[in-house]
C-alpha cells in the first residue's frame, strides 16, 4: 500500500491542492471565506471552477455531481458529464462559475412535508464551500445544500449550517466579554464513532428481512451469545482485518480523519473512530463513511449492517456523537484546564450546556427519534430514553463548591500505579466513563450516546448548536448590561447550576430506581418515536429555532410529517416482510417438519414397538400450537396494517402502528422462534443467528 501520507486526501479538492492550483488572490479570498463563515463572491466562482474541474480530469473524473443530504437519511446525486459540443463536431470539457454555484434537480420526489406540492417540482442544490469538494467513482463530487424553489431547507446541511452560524454569533459575543478580540470564528467539532455489524453476504442473500428491512424480524438465539465478553477488542479475524484495511485506505483517500477500529461487544459487530473536525465536515464525512463501508463490504463478501437493531438478544449500533467547541485561535471553551474552578469560560460553557439540557431534554430525544433507535433505547448498550447528563465525581464536587459560593482548588492529579514496577506510571483521568449516560463529560468535550447508526448526524448537532447558542444569547444580553462583570458571571454559574442540576446524574442510568428519581426530579421519559416528535411543534421549540434562524414553523411542522411519514413506512414494510415470510416460508415449514413428526410416530405405532412417545406428542403439540397461533397473528397483522394506511393523520397513523402493528409483530415472533428452537435445520427457510453472527 502507499503511503498514508501520500495517499490521504488525494482524492480532495482540499487545501494544499486549492494553494497550488488557484491564483493567490482567488485563494486567500476563499480560504477567508471559509474560515469566518462569510459568503463567496460569484466573481471568483470560474476561476474555482476551472481549477476543479482541470484537478478532476486529471484524477479520472468525467462528470461532476452536487452531491446533497435529502431527508431520506442517505446523501443524492444527479451526474453531469464536463463535456461541451464544438461547431466540427468534437468536444471540450467544460465547468462554470454558474455550474459550480447552482444545480437545478427535480425536488418533487424528495420528502417534503407538504412544503411543496408534486407538482411545484424545482429546487436548488447550492455549492458548500466550507466542505471540500472529492471524487468518488470517477465524479467530482460537491457538496451542496438543497433547498425548494420558494427557500425552504429540503435537506440536513442547510438547518446544520445555520445552526454552526447561530452559535458562532452567540459564542463570540460571549468571548468578546473575556477579551479575546483576535477571535474570529467558534466552531463546533464532533467525532462521530460509527458502529456497525458484518454479516456473510451469502447467509445474508437468503433474509428477507435483512434485504428490505435491514434486520431480523425472528430468529432464536444461539447458545452462545455476547455473554462471554469474548469479542469486544478482540483478535480480528483474516476477513475482517483486510475489510478494515481497504475502509482506511478508502476513506482516507476521501479525507476522513479514520483513526481508530475494534471489535465491539456483540458478535459480528464493530467500531469505526475518526478524529475530530468542524461539525459541517464532520457529517459530511460520515455520511461518506457509511457508503464506503456498504461499498467495500461488498468486495469482500460481506455486508455491512447499520441499523440500530438487527439482531435481537445482542447490543444494537448507535453513533455516539462527541461535540466540543472550539476558536479559531485554538481554545477549547470545554477544556477544564489545570484547575477548572479558576477557568471562568469553561464554567460559563459547562452552565450553559447543563441549562441548555435540561430545558431542551425534548430536542436532544427528538433528535435521536426513528423506528430502529426506538428498539435500542433503554437497552443494556444503549443509555435510556431519559436525557441525563454525566459530570464525574471531580467536577460534580466543583459546581457544588460553586454553587454554594465556595473556592476550589482544583482536582489533584492522581497517578496509577499497577503494583508492578515495570509498568510506568500514568495520570488517572478526571471522569470515569459512564456507559449508561446520554450525555457525559469525557474531559474535554461532551459525548452524547443516544444517536443510532444509520442516521445522519445532522440533527443532532442542529439541536446541540441551537439549544446551546440560545442560552449564549441569554448570558450575553445579562453580561453585556451588567455594572459589574465579574459578578453577575459568578451570579450566572451559580443560579444556573442551582436550577438546572436536576439533569445531573452519576449513577445506573439503567436501573428502576433512576427512572423513579427521575420521574421525580421532572425529567422527560419518551419512551419512543410517537412520544417524543410531537414535541417539536411546541411554540417554545419553534420560537427558539426562529430567533436564530435555523428552521422556520414551516420547516419545522414538515420535519415532523417527515419523519412520522417514515416511521410508518418502515413498519409497513417490516410488517408486509413479516407477513410474507411466514405465510411463504415459516408456516410451511412447522406444517412439513410436524408432519415428518407424526409419520415418524404412526410408523413406529404400526411397528408395535413399545416406546415413550412423549416427547414426541409433546413436541407435535408445540408446533401446531406455534402454526396455528402464526397463522391467526398473520391474518390480524395483515388486517391491521390496512387499517392504519387508511389513516390520514400523521400522527394517529404512526401512533397505531406502534401500538398495535408493533406488538402484533413482536407477538408472531414469539412464536416463531419458539418454533425455530425444534424444527430440524434442515427444514428450516432461513439461516439462523448462528450462521449470521459466527460464520465469518
């Protein structure tokens, strides 16, 4: 393989490429651009344009695409070729200004939420760029926000980078009040750590449901399950390794910061780690990464699983989403330093996050809101459907110390120190990690668990910017008016913690007794997709987002239609998946396997053989009852699933299917897998968990 160095970013329209390429006036206007959010002039346009196209060409590339976040959940393309007829009948290949700045794809297909009607069908991809330009499969491709013909955000980049816009503007008046006058930007970073299941494409060719749904509706456990504890960091196996070394060099052509793998703790799953980046980047480049995971999955016979549940009785995949905030001049306002009780930025940053929580714990849920991260929610790898927040024991004791208007000296730094002298010694960290935590400190930036692994991270951070930009805002009108500064910061730190400390839990986020305390202490629990989405219709939710720009009521009410839209076509289609593999395969199945059964039995009746035929009756019983109860959940099923689609409201559709079409599936199966344990394999449709999660 070449070399990292030699290869990273080689197939990115990036920095250094931008220096050789462009001349010196274009490239410090855009590099100025860039770095402080401001907007390009369409004069400089062809020039970028000539560059980028002459580097694609040379790189192979023969079309160029604006590539775009819909709100499907995957990114969109429409190709172009460079080429240009001439009068003699040749071609040139040809870039423009125009052409770089604005696309024109047809919006009528794409989700809308009753913004548009069909047949209002124009919208506008408009070039992004703060996010490098890449080719992928011989397409230069550029990032792009998409928008309606009347304005309206149609995609996930449009509402994140104007949420990056809205806590810049708030966080600068807020560094201003400490005197950093040579700050030109805040940035929010995030490392999104992907997590994912690989499955023999063999094994996966035969479900059904893992083909349209993207998990297993039945399958019993095997004996052996994540119990042992055996696969997480474990020894990577041959295919998986060389899996994993084709994704690096994939990616890393692409640009993205890939750093770090492991097995985790389910089997057939594992982990992807990038280094940290702008927000904006960041969500770009994970999108890319779970395309090239699917891509390079394939090569080696693999595929790769991103929903959050695909297999029951084992650890779903979730993102977690690592948010931090940064300068441009390189401070990090979560960065507790070496005694955070003297750091007044951090304490401010840490008082505004905790209000922002606490009175936002509805967006942080709604932002996580889908029909597979419903499944995970609450399980034993994912934190509950409770928005908490994790401080650790050193900087819990620092704001009681603060709130209760007392000095602190700073957290001693402890040194471990195994019991063997050959094992140097090393700094204990000032948290300890809490898995079962939504949201934790983890030293110096704030990790949220909740997101699932399919989704983009887009949501996400727009909650996060908005929520925390908004209480910027609020600290920044008392600090900027206040006669002492001093004072009314220390005030601010104070009554902020004093009122929003409910949101502070250390403890089991999984036990019974926090979901009592929470209940208690006021705290949200929606439990799922229904509960939660509604919520982002409340006038306090809607005239948040106004203030700073980042999505109007309009946008607002059709995110909602969107996304319960979806949530009910997902179970649609996992239900009509479900029907059709138990009238096609499993109800077939018991019907011949208890057949072989009682003419096994009869045969040996008519031998005269004197035998203890118990546990043959006792097994035929079983699965006639399990057939005969599939068969009558099949039919309710098939009825209930018409009945919602008649449905007209958003809401009332996708509260019946998970009422009803959910337990109905849940219930069939129940007996399914009962099923499955006692049918002989070879009668059996479908590979089983074993196959699917040890056959690699």
């Amino acid at each position: 393989m070449d070399k990292v160095s030699e290869i990273f970013g080689s197939m990115v329209f990036n920095d250094s490429v931008m220096l050789e390429r462009l001349p010196e006036s274009t490239y410090k206007i855009l590099k100025t651009a860039i770095k402080e959010g401001k907007g390009i002039d369409s004069s400089i346009a062809d020039t970028v344009a000539s560059a980028m196209k002459d580097w694609a060409i040379e790189k192979g590339a023969t079309h160029y695409t604006h590539w775009f976040q819909p709100l499907t959940g995957i990114t969109a393309e429409k190709h172009d070729s460079f080429i240009s007829p001439t009068d003699d009948g040749h071609i040139i290949m040809e870039f423009s200004g125009k052409e770089l700045i604005k696309g024109e794809p047809d919006a009528s297909s794409f989700p809308s939420g009753g913004l548009r009607a069909t047949f209002e069908a124009r919208g506008y991809t408009a070039w992004d760029p703060s996010s490098y330009a890449f080719i992928k499969d011989d397409t230069l491709c550029i990032p792009t926000a998409f928008c309606s013909y009347s304005g309206e955000a149609l995609d996930q980049k449009t509402p994140l980078l104007r949420s990056m816009d809205a806590i810049n503007k708030q966080a600068l008046r807020i560094v201003k009040l400490f005197g950093m006058n040579d700050v030109k930007r805040v940035n929010t970073t995030v490392g999104p750590e992907q997590e994912y299941f690989l499955v023999d494409k063999a094994a996966y060719d035969k479900r059904p449901d893992l083909i349209y749904c993207g998990r297993t509706l039945i399958g019993a456990m095997p004996p052996k399950g994540q119990e042992m504890d055996d696969h997480y960091f474990g020894v990577l196996k041959p295919r998986i390794a060389a899996f994993m070394r084709e994704l690096d060099t994939e990616l890393w052509k692409l640009g993205v910061l890939a750093k770090t793998e492991h097995n985790e703790v389910a089997p057939a799953q594992h982990e992807l780690a990038p280094i940290y980046t702008t927000t904006n980047i960041a969500a770009d480049h994970n999108q890319l990464t779970m395309e090239i995971m699917k891509k390079t999955a394939l090569r080696h016979g693999l595929v790769c699983l991103l929903h959050e549940k695909p297999f029951d009785g084992v650890n779903g995949s979730g993102k977690h989403n690592n948010w931090s905030l940064s300068t441009d001049t390189g401070v990090n306002f979560l960065s507790p330093g070496k005694h955070p009780g003297d750091n007044q930025l951090f304490l401010l940053t840490l008082a505004a996050v905790i209000k922002a929580v606490d009175e936002h714990q509805d967006l942080l849920r709604i932002s996580v809101a889908t029909a597979g991260n419903d499944h995970r929610l609450g399980a034993n790898e994912a934190p509950p459907a409770i928005i908490s927040m994790f401080l650790g024991d050193d900087l819990a004791e620092l704001l009681y110390y603060v709130e209760n208007g007392m000095h602190h000296d700073g957290a001693k730094k402890i040194k471990m120190k195994l019991g063997a002298d050959i094992i140097p010694l090393f700094g204990k960290d000032n948290t300890d990690r809490n898995r079962t935590s939504p949201f934790a400190f983890t030293g110096n930036k704030f990790e949220f668990r909740m997101l699932g692994s399919a989704s983009s991270i887009s949501d996400t951070n727009v909650m996060l910017n908005t929520m925390v930009a908004d209480v910027f805002s609020e600290f920044a009108d008392r600090l900027e008016k206040a006669d002492d500064f001093d004072n009314e910061l220390h005030s601010i730190i104070k009554d902020t913690i004093s009122k929003h400390k409910r949101i502070i839990f250390n403890g089991d986020g999984y036990s019974d007794e926090w979901k009592a305390e929470a209940k208690k202490r006021g705290l949200l629990n929606l439990e799922s997709t229904v509960d939660a989405l509604p919520l982002l219709k409340t006038e306090k939710n809607i005239a948040m987002f106004e203030k700073h720009g980042v999505l109007s009521r309009a946008e607002i009410n059709s995110r909602v239609d969107i996304v319960l839209e979806n949530y009910s076509k997902i179970l649609h289609i996992e239900a009509l998946t479900l029907i059709e593999m138990m009238n096609r395969e499993v109800i077939p199945a018991i019907s011949e396997y208890t057949n072989r059964l009682c003419t096994g039995l009869i045969n040996k009746r008519s031998l005269g053989i004197k035998f203890d035929d118990l546990a043959d009756t006792e097994i035929i019983a079983r699965l006639s009852a399990a057939g005969t109860e599939i068969y009558k959940l099949t039919g309710d099923l098939k009825m209930t699933v018409m009945s919602a689609e008649k449905i007209p409201d958003m809401l009332e559709r996708a509260t019946k299917y998970h009422d009803e079409v959910l337990r109905l599936m849940n219930d069939i199966r129940k007996y399914s897998d009962s099923a499955e344990a006692v049918v002989s394999k070879d009668c059996w449709p479908y590979p089983n968990y074993g196959e699917l999660l040890f056959s690699i």
